[in-house]
C-alpha cells in the first residue's frame, strides 16, 4: 500500500500539522483526516476541507481525488518534461504518488502540502526525499550559496532551539570551513530525525540531491535526500497526530 500524508500550515502562525492521509492499495484511493486535524481545529480553528467535510468519514474513489490530481502537471503540457527533471524523476515517471511524493504539491494558492512516508532502501535504511523549507526566509548570499551546491554535497543539522514558531526546528548548513545556511529541514520530518539522531547520529546523513535554478520556483530550488539507520521496531510517523480520526482504518507503517 501507498500511503502520503496532508500537512495544512496555519497562515497566522505559520506552523504545519498532519492533517490528513492519503493511501492506495493498487485499487481504491482512500482518503481520511488524522488527529492532527483535531489538534490544528483546536490550536487555529482549522476546518474541514470542502472537499472532505466529514473529519470521521473515511473517502474512497477509484480514480485520484480531484485536491490531489490538480496538485499535478498534465503530462500534455509542454513544461511537464521541465517539472519531472527539476523532482530527478525519470522523464517517463508517470505515477501521481511517485510525482506527488516528491514534488510536495505545493501550489501558491492554499496552505497544503503533501509529503510520503519515508521507504527502506536497498540496505534497509531510512530514506526519503525532500526540498528544503523557509528559502525565501534567507539572506540572498546563503540564496546564492544554494544555486552554487553540488549533487552529492554533505548538508548538516543545527538544532534551532530558541526558534519563536518552533523549538523542534533543524536548520540545514553547508559543512566547513565556510557554513551557510541553506534552509530549513521539513515540520512533518522532525520528529523522526530527531529520533534518528538519538539513535546513531552518525549514520544520518543528508545530501544534495539537486538544485534547480529559475525558472523552478523557490520551493522546488533545494531538492535533497536523507539516509538512516533504521533502528530496530522504529516506526515512522508514530506520533498521534499521524494516527487516521475514522475508525477501522489500517495504522501501522512498517517497523
């Protein structure tokens, strides 16, 4: 089964939260909210979705639902060929949760993002892929220093502890002897990379996967990727918030 995650961010606050869970079993699309809609209704006064209003149904189609598919370039557009490379897809990648996964489904008109569950690689370890977060929030030269990164290039973790919005944050910087930092790892990551670090911080490594220089926008600029070990009975996205609110759906992610 294939399972990516609904983050909302408060446009007041700023802050992301879990809301939602999108899953497919190779059949039926299903879709359900998870507590932490519950946590951001009563934090933010988030409300439901228009297009899921029900925060205890559980949605099924057997077709992509339309809040996700539109999230998505048709592959007739002429600058589909341009978005896939900037996600380091091959050009024939077609699977909506292949391209949604990577690519977020960012647009500038709301507040969602979308965001997988993270995978064992070939040697089963921890491995996701994400891009790098707050980039308009840097000066322009740690901005310059992102266009100028290597494919392969080391990036390390700083512990933003006194951070007003969030006390969990984890800044990305460029090793020495000259550090820059480069962004902000993801809200939904956290949780889990701190667990990691906990566990073996030297075998968390985060590199650059590629750079995308304009036309690609701001948040497709740093795309980079994340490798653990994967401790043993670790489950990702353990947390409540990422628990489904319907009853009788599947929880477990894999240990």
């Amino acid at each position: 089964m294939k399972i990516l995650f609904l983050a909302w961010q408060d446009p007041q606050s700023r802050a992301w939260f879990p809301v939602g869970r999108l899953s497919y079993d190779g059949r039926i699309y299903q879709f359900v909210y998870t507590r932490g809609a519950l946590v951001a209704e009563q934090k933010t006064g988030f409300h439901p979705l228009q297009t899921f209003p029900g925060l205890e149904e559980i949605y099924e189609s057997d077709a992509l639902f339309p809040l996700f598919s539109n999230r998505l370039l048709g592959r007739t557009r002429p600058d589909y060929g341009e978005f896939v490379a900037w996600l380091n897809l091959p050009q024939n990648e077609d699977d909506p949760l292949v391209l949604l996964a990577r690519s977020g489904g960012r647009r500038v008109t709301d507040e969602l993002e979308v965001f997988p569950c993270p995978e064992r690689d070939e040697s089963g370890d921890y491995h996701i892929h994400f891009f790098a977060h707050g980039l308009r929030h840097l000066p322009s030269a740690s901005v310059e220093r992102i266009n100028n990164l290597q494919s392969g290039e080391r990036l390390l973790l700083l512990h933003d502890y006194q951070n007003p919005r969030d006390r969990l944050a984890l800044v990305l910087r460029t090793g020495d002897p000259d550090p820059f930092l480069v962004g902000y790892c993801p809200r939904y990551l956290l949780n889990d990379t701190l667990e990691l670090v906990r566990e073996d911080p030297d075998r968390v490594q985060i590199a650059v996967e590629r750079v995308n220089l304009p036309p690609a926008p701001l948040q497709l600029r740093l795309l980079c990727s994340m490798t653990a070990r994967w401790p043993k009975g670790f489950v990702p996205y353990s947390g409540d918030d990422y628990r489904p609110i319907a009853a009788g759906v599947e929880v477990a992610l894999g240990a």
